[in-house]
C-alpha cells in the first residue's frame, strides 16, 4: 500500500454504508474520506462529523473537486449508472454495490466506459470474499464441483426482490462452476415486481449443475450452499462454518477466531475484504476480482433467470 492516503469519496448513506463502508474506511490508517454525499445535506453533514469525513458535498462536481482518488457508489441501484459513468468519465476509479444497474443497457454503459477511460469498475460482490465461501472455493481448488446448491432466503419480498436477494448466489455459482449455457426457472408472485419465491435449475459449460431456492417468504434469514464432486462434499452455512467431508474425514471450520474472537459482519460477511482489495486495485493499477466485464456476465444471467422464471427482466 503506498504511504499517501488514498482519498475516497462516499455517494449513498443508508443502511448499507452504516453497517460495512463506513465504519471499515473510517478506521483504515491509508484512507482519507474526503467526501460524502447523499440526497439530503444535513445527513451528509451529519454523517461527516461521525466518521471523520473531510467535508460534505452536494453534487458530484463538488465531489471530483475535492481530489478523491476513488469512490463508493452505495445509492439506491436505481439511479447507480447516474453517479458511475460521470465519475468514471471524470478520472475516478469507483467500487458500486450490487446490482450494477436495473437494466443491461446501463450496466453495459457503465462497463463500456470504465473500458473506455481505463479506470477501475468493481461491482460489490462480497461474497467472494466471505472466508466460509472462500474456503469452499478452495476445497476444490483448480476442479469444478459436480453439482451446487445455493439456498438463501428472507422474511418478506422487496422490489426485485430475486435480483436483489440471489444474485450473491448467481455470482458465486459462476464463480465455482464457470459460465452458464442452459437454464430452468420457476417463481410464485402476485405482482411479479415482487415475487415471493424463486427457483432455477443451471447448467454449466463445465457440465456442473446448480440448484437455487430463493423463498422471500421465509421465517427467517438462511444463506447456505452445498457443493458435491470428486468424491467430496462441502457444507456452508453463511456467515460462520464451512464444513468439508471426503470418503476419509471431515473437517469443520467456524469464523469464530477471525478478528480474535471480536469478527464483525462485515468480516465474516466479506465486506472488508472486498473493500480491501478494491483499494489495493486502485493503488496497484490491477483489475478487480469481482471487475464490471465479470460482473456484467451475473447480471446477463441473472437476467435469463428472471425471464425463464416469468418475472420482468432487465431491460
């Protein structure tokens, strides 16, 4: 990491940015928040002097103004590609949380512009970087798993609710087993904008076969996955064990020691890793894990997943 600080700017204040970005980069010795921005002032002034912000901004020319070296797009998805092409177009590197956009055209956009002015684009997929989910991709190391099951469910549906609640899972599917060619899919809703369950059945290039159950319905919040191949199981469940069982033992691990005992959600959810290496592809010049040309391969899944379940899709 270089010794000057890297200076980052925040547009979105919610839930999102309370509960992971802003506690993580206010306590990164190398970062500067050197701006925030959300739709009322007060909230952004507010939220400044919580965090040690350098200043609160009203526009994102005031924010490019104030020198930022990159910035995290936490707005509503609805209005993403507003804040990332002119950033991207005005020399900024820019990590936005998923989903990219509401649609394929803009998320191809936004794509196309961070391509087009060499800046970094990362789509905040975290899960990658969870240490359950990352250490189910290391089981398997350079093999591809047979068949996955991913399991993750919600009390009560959202708007776009499936793009919203599964996409982690679409991600991480094509994460574990490669691209996509062949689809099933089914869903129950009263009004299709929020549906209340989801399901599909993929098959991969690599011959591996995914399973997805996305109940907005639920009891309770569960994500769990499942991977089965060469004579290998493993078990996840989200956030705090991941188990592996082979035909000679089985091996459980739990996130209890990260951070000593003391791991927050946003460790053992993978939000501060994901932060991490974001700023380590700013200061470094390398393309993110979770970059936008891999990202926007989920979001087209995703979108024929949601056509195939009748749902509206992302045009």
């Amino acid at each position: 990491m270089q010794k000057e600080k890297i200076r980052v700017g925040i547009i979105g204040l919610g839930s999102i940015a309370h509960i992971a970005h802003l506690p993580i980069l206010s306590t990164i010795e190398n970062v500067e928040i050197s701006a925030v921005m959300s739709q009322t002032y007060s909230k952004a002034q507010s939220v400044a002097t919580k965090f040690g912000a350098k200043q609160a901004v009203q526009s994102l020319d005031e924010m490019v103004a104030a020198g930022i070296d990159c910035a995290f797009v936490l707005s509503p998805k609805q209005v993403h590609a507003e804040s990332v092409i002119p950033l991207l177009k005005a020399g900024v590197d820019v990590f936005c949380e998923k989903p990219l956009a509401m649609t394929l055209r803009e998320s191809e956009e936004m794509v196309n512009v961070a391509e087009q002015t060499k800046k970094i684009l990362m789509v905040g997929f975290n899960r990658r970087f969870a240490p359950v989910y990352s250490k189910a991709k290391a089981a398997y190391g350079d093999r591809v798993p047979h068949a996955v099951f991913a399991e993750k469910n919600r009390p009560q549906t959202e708007y776009r609710a499936t793009l919203e609640n599964a996409i982690h899972m679409i991600d991480l599917m094509r994460w574990y087993c490669g691209e996509c060619d062949e689809v099933e899919a089914y869903s129950n809703f009263e009004d299709p904008y929020y549906e209340s369950l989801a399901t599909a059945q993929l098959r991969f290039k690599s011959g591996a076969i995914g399973l997805l159950l996305a109940s907005r319905s639920a009891g309770q919040w569960v994500e769990r996955m499942e991977l089965y191949g060469h004579n290998q199981s493993v078990f996840v469940e989200s956030p705090d064990s991941v188990r592996v069982v082979d035909n000679e033992k089985e091996t459980t691990v739990t996130m209890t020691p990260l951070a000593m005992g003391w791991a927050r959600v946003e460790d053992k959810l993978g939000f501060k890793q994901s932060v991490e290496h974001f700023l380590d592809c700013v200061v470094e010049r390398k393309q993110p894990l979770t970059n936008g040309v891999d990202a926007l391969k989920t979001h087209e899944l995703m979108n024929l997943i949601l056509k195939k379940a009748g749902l509206p899709d992302l045009s």
